[in-house]
C-alpha cells in the first residue's frame, strides 16, 4: 500500500508536524510520497531526506533558536516588510546543496506563481530553492524568484495541497495546522505585522476547508490547539510540539481505524 503525507501552513505553529511524524514513524508506516505548503515543507523536506523524527526535532529547533537566526530582517516596505536574507541563508545551512532526484521521498512543496496565479508543484532542481518558495508570505516576505519565476507561499493558493499526490498513493494523511478563531491570542505586538499574518491565517483556513472538500485524504489530523501563539512565534517551538503530539495522540486511534478499513479493500 502506498502511503501519501501532505503537511499544511502554519507558520511558527508548523514545527506542529513533527509530532505526526513521530506517530508515522512509530507505527512503521512507509511514506513514499509527501506534499506540502508553506512551513510543512520545511518538515516535509527534511523528512523526505530520510532523516528521523529526532533529527528534525533537532535541526527544526536549532533552526529556529539561533541567535544569529532573526528572521525578522524589517526594511523601508518595497515589496515586503521583511528582506528574508537571514532565513535563506538558515535555510541553506539546512538543507545544502541537496537536489529532488537524492531525496529518499517523492516530495511536492507547492507555491503560487503570482505571474498567472496557478499552483507550482517543484520536483525538480533545489530542494532549498522550493522551499524557499513555498515559504515565502506575501507583503511579508519577498517573492522568490526561479528561472525568472516570482513565486509566494504555497498557501496563498492551497493550504493543505492534497491533490497533488493524491493519485499516486492508496492512502493519504493530511496535517491541517490552524488556530482555533474563537479563542485567537490578539497581540499588541507589530500590529502591522499581526494584522497581515492573521488576515492570511483567516483566508487559508477558509481555502483548505474548501480545498479539503475537493480532494479529501483518507485520514486527516486537525490541530487547532495552538491559538496562543503567534505565526512567528518562534521561540515557543519546544511548547508547540507538546501540545501537538497530545492533540495527535487523541486523534491516533481514529488513524489506526482509517488505516485498517483500507487494509480490507482488495
């Protein structure tokens, strides 16, 4: 039976997946394919790496804890508020010089292509470059340019992307990573910011709603308990992934179901 991962936006709140793929990786199950947008497809690249869910917790954390790593690079606004050289050069130290075709995973991190408003799935070229791409928040972050390309974040176009291997697995888990809006932390901090993020945040859960109805998974881990933080709210990662794994860890028997229902199917 082949096996299909699709991580979803996030954020701060994205180290969130690691959790699920703590429970993939206990359960034994084979992953050959994994999709993504936005702050999964740093996750989803790392694990389609190969590496184990230690040592993305390990790099994820010291990606994000470094005191040389503040991404907040604020500039005079041309076309962002952040110039985002500080998170592409930490992206770089991450994820190298490594291409799609040495991955031990088939890996689909998507983007929009702002030029005709279409959904990029890279599988080709540097993983880097792709999740650079699908990172990268509109008016937050610059657009990222390949092959004479401006792309945004993937979740400008689909929040949780599905559909871009959900032909090519029997069955297919989806991680849906959004804040509960009926109890939402407002801060006082960068509203500028703030605003942005939370505007992107309201309009990306409505899409993956929708976009989840076209094309569902077979089982779908929703993760809603995280409404304290922030989108770059980066410093509580370590809190993040424990109130995580106990949102996953109640939803893990209604996975264990979905996976033995399927096992019956010829």
């Amino acid at each position: 039976m082949k096996i299909g991962l699709t991580m979803s936006v996030g954020g701060a709140k994205g180290v969130g997946h690691l959790a699920v793929l703590e429970v993939i990786e206990e359960l034994g199950l084979d992953v050959s394919y994994v999709s993504s947008a936005s702050m999964g497809s740093i996750a989803g690249g790392l694990y389609s790496m190969g590496l184990s869910t230690k040592e993305i917790n390990e790099i994820l954390l010291g990606f994000i804890s470094r005191k040389k790593l503040k991404i907040l690079d604020f500039r005079i606004p041309k076309d962002s508020l952040i110039a985002g050289n500080r998170i592409s050069e930490a992206l770089r130290e991450v994820f190298g010089l490594v291409k799609f075709n040495n991955l031990k995973k088939k890996f689909y991190p998507v983007a929009c292509d702002i030029t005709n408003g279409k959904m990029k799935a890279f599988n080709s070229g540097f993983v880097v470059d792709a999740v650079e791409a699908s990172i990268s928040v509109p008016g937050i972050f610059p657009p990222k340019v390949i092959d004479g390309i401006k792309y945004v974040d993937g979740g400008v176009i689909d929040p949780v992307p599905t559909s871009v291997i959900r032909d090519k697995v029997d069955f297919l888990i989806a991680v849906k990573i959004f804040p509960n809006f009926h109890n939402w932390n407002i801060s006082n901090k960068l509203p500028i910011l703030q605003n942005m993020a939370k505007s992107l945040t309201i309009i990306e859960s409505n899409l993956a709603d929708l976009r989840l109805k076209e094309c569902p998974p077979d089982f779908l881990f929703e993760i809603k308990s995280l409404s304290q933080y922030e989108l770059f709210d980066i410093h509580s990662a370590p809190e993040v992934i424990e109130k995580a794994r106990k949102a996953v860890r109640e939803q893990l028997p209604g996975l264990k179901k979905a996976l033995e229902n399927r096992a019956r199917i010829p």
